[in-house]
C-alpha cells in the first residue's frame, strides 16, 4: 500500500463553494490531501477569479484560496450538467456549499436528494445568518455576520461608529469551524458507517467570540454592560494600544498575575499594592490612570528600551505591524506563517501559510487550477466518460473552459 501524502489523502469532495468561507474549508481540506473537485458554476465560476489582485485576467485572490484544487467547470441547470454531478455524488465522501439558503435545494441537490444517492456522504453548509430562523433569507457577508452578532459593536470608539474590519476574519474562521464539523462527521462515519448533514454560518461563529461580552452582562444582570472603548480594552487596564516614539505597542500587563511584573518594568514596584490597583476590578475603576500612568511611561523612553524592559519582564506586548512588517519579520518567515508560492501565471508571490502542522507530513507543492481545467481529468477518473463526450459536452455548453 502506497504511502499516504497527507492525513486526508483518499477522501474525495465535491466543493460547491465560492469566494472565502467555503473556499477556506476546502483549501485546507487540500492542503491535507483531500482530492477537492470544485464545481464552478458555467459560464464564469468562482467570482473571486475576477478579484484583485488581477494579471492579465489571472486572480491571485482565487490562487491563494483555490490551490490544489480540481475545478469542474459545469451548468448545473441544463438537465445532463445536473445528471453529471448526480453522477459524482456517490463517489465522493464530502460535498459542501455556501451559496443562500435554499440555493443548493432548489438546484436540485438537497440533502434530502444527495443522502439518497450517496448515505455515507458528510454534506456541509455555510451561510451568513444560518440555515433557518427569521434572518436566514436575508443576503449576507462577513460584516453582516458581526454586526448581527453585537460584534462590531464592540470596535471602535464609544462616541464614534463601530469600525469595519478590513480583513475576512469571519469569513475565515467560519470555514475553519466548517472543517471542524466536517473532518468531526467523517469520524462520527467510521464509527457508524453513515454521514450525515451539518451546517454553520458567520452568525453563529462570531457570536461564539464573545469570551467575556455575553456572560458577563447575563450573569451580572444587566449591571456589566460591555461597551467599546477604542484602543484599550474596557475591563482589563493595562490592555491595548499605547504610543511610542515610532510605532503603537500592544501591552497587556492588566490581569492580577501580570501587574507586579507591568510595575516592576516601570521601576514603579509602590503600584503593586496600591488600592487604586491592586486587583483587577480596582484597575477597571481606575482605567483612566493607569492608562495615563503607562502612557507616561512610554512617553519617557525609546521604542527599544520599552519593549526591552517588558521582555525582560515577560509582559505581554508586541509592536503593532504593518501588513509589509508582518510579511518580512523572520518569525513569521521562518515559521512559513508567511510563504512564496508560484503560479504558472502570476509568478511568485507571497501569501498565507497554512497554520496547521502535522509531524507525519510533509507541506504539499499545489497549484490553483484554470476554468474547467479538470473536466475531462475529473469525469474520467470518476465517471468513465471519454475525452470525446467531455469535448462533446464543452461544445453544447453544460462544461466551460478558460484559459485562466
């Protein structure tokens, strides 16, 4: 028996997912050695190809998300391209969409339909606001997500609006739970020997981040009511963002066993029992002077000899970077948290790596595909059809090809 080349290699699934959440499950699904044939819709497919950054018709958007992946370029509407994926259906382990609720049903792909052509199959669905409930029509994104979820409530300023994230956090980390689900229900199968459907959306996993915001104002009856207060945290002092001479520092020396240590760096050692700061909830009342007192502190010094002091005194901190700082700093380089690919088209570049690791495996060398590129690959690997039918099939329309 030939060597596994990753802890997935030999689950197959059938991806109907586009742009970020979905696309995130998958890829890592890839990066373990799934084999991921992902169906994009005919004529144009996944509609991250046509975000930036664009060369020459070429996404890297798509490439970072899609690498590794086999795509099946196809019209699911016209009868023989929905004949063709009924076709796959048994054939694979996992399918997986995110369209809107309500989408993959009316094309035909329940999970009522797909479990009776395939029992085994883990089918997975993402959306923005759930499956069901009286928001889950409603279109969504990422930030609809947070804002639904008291998220964004809670960044920014108090007298200012909430403040938009400009990156996919939900997205993301949505995906991530997806996988969990998934990669959870295909052992809940070996178990059992029968899949099952599961279902997450951004609503319900950005909920899930309010380690302290949801319990405290319950518990406490309303008497603690979280609230954003900008760059420092509301309950904890110090936590946030303090100015140097050069850049921001992140300091968190606020929690009980982490204040001796914060006074200790200030060569301020008569703080520590000082009523005004002796506990975390004398800190909280007080949250104006300590920040002023860290800030006068920082104030007083260079850049390098606070974050000196602070490692001397294994205080939490860390200098807020720049996208271009994080992406050159030799940690995250050597750690290939940071990593340069190549794509056929677009050349090198650089992009996220992947964050699990597995002592067993090696990283995978994949490549994102082109419109359709697997077409024929795909559907005579798994259905017997001739190069000729597919090429059949590409002439009438239900399977598109593209060059990039």
């Amino acid at each position: 028996m030939a060597p596994l080349k990753h802890v997935l290699d030999g689950y197959t699934v059938l991806d109907f997912t586009q742009v970020l959440a979905g696309p995130t499950a998958t890829r890592m699904m890839a990066e373990m050695g799934a084999e991921v044939i992902k169906v994009e819709l005919a004529p144009s497919g996944d509609p991250s190809r046509a975000l930036p950054f664009l060369k020459d018709g070429r996404s890297a958007y798509y490439v970072q998300q899609n690498r590794g992946k086999k795509s099946l370029c196809i019209d699911v509407k016209n009868p023989a391209g929905l004949e063709i994926i009924k076709g796959l259906i048994p054939r694979m382990d996992v399918m997986i969409e995110n369209y809107a609720p309500g989408v993959i049903t009316r094309m035909g792909l329940s999970y009522q339909m797909v479990s009776a052509l395939n029992p085994k199959i883990v089918m997975c669905s993402i959306s923005s606001l759930g499956q069901s409930g009286p928001l889950a029509d409603r279109p969504g994104y990422d930030t609809v997500g947070a804002a639904y979820a008291g998220v964004l409530d809670m960044c920014g300023y108090p007298d200012r609006a909430p403040v938009f994230p400009a990156l996919g956090i939900g997205d993301v980390s949505t995906g991530v739970h997806a996988l969990a689900a998934i990669t959870s229900a295909l052992l809940g199968r070996e178990r059992t020997g029968q899949g099952q459907y599961v279902e997450t959306s951004l609503l319900d996993c950005y909920f899930g981040y309010h380690e302290l915001n949801v319990q405290m104002l319950s518990a406490s009856r309303g008497v603690m009511k979280p609230r954003r207060t900008g760059e420092h945290h509301y309950m904890v002092a110090p936590a946030g963002m303090f100015k140097g001479k050069h850049s921001y520092l992140l300091i968190i020396g606020g929690l009980d066993r982490q204040w001796p240590a914060m006074c200790q760096a200030m060569k301020r050692p008569e703080l520590v029992d000082d009523p005004r700061f002796n506990s975390v909830a004398s800190r909280a009342q007080n949250i104006a002077e300590v920040i002023r007192l860290v800030q006068d502190w920082v104030d007083a010094h260079e850049d390098e000899e606070i974050e000196q002091e602070l490692e001397n005194y294994r205080v939490p901190f860390a200098p807020a970077l720049t996208v271009e700082q994080a992406m050159n700093h030799p940690h995250l380089r050597q750690r290939r948290t940071v990593r340069t690919i190549r794509d056929r088209f677009l050349g090198e570049f650089d992009i996220p790596g992947f964050p699990l690791r597995f002592s067993g495996y090696d990283e995978l060398d994949l490549q994102a595909p082109t419109l359709g590129q697997h077409n024929a690959q795909v559907l005579a690997d798994h259905l017997g059809l001739s190069a000729a039918r597919v090429e059949q099939l590409e002439t009438i329309g239900v399977l598109k090809r593209g060059p990039r």
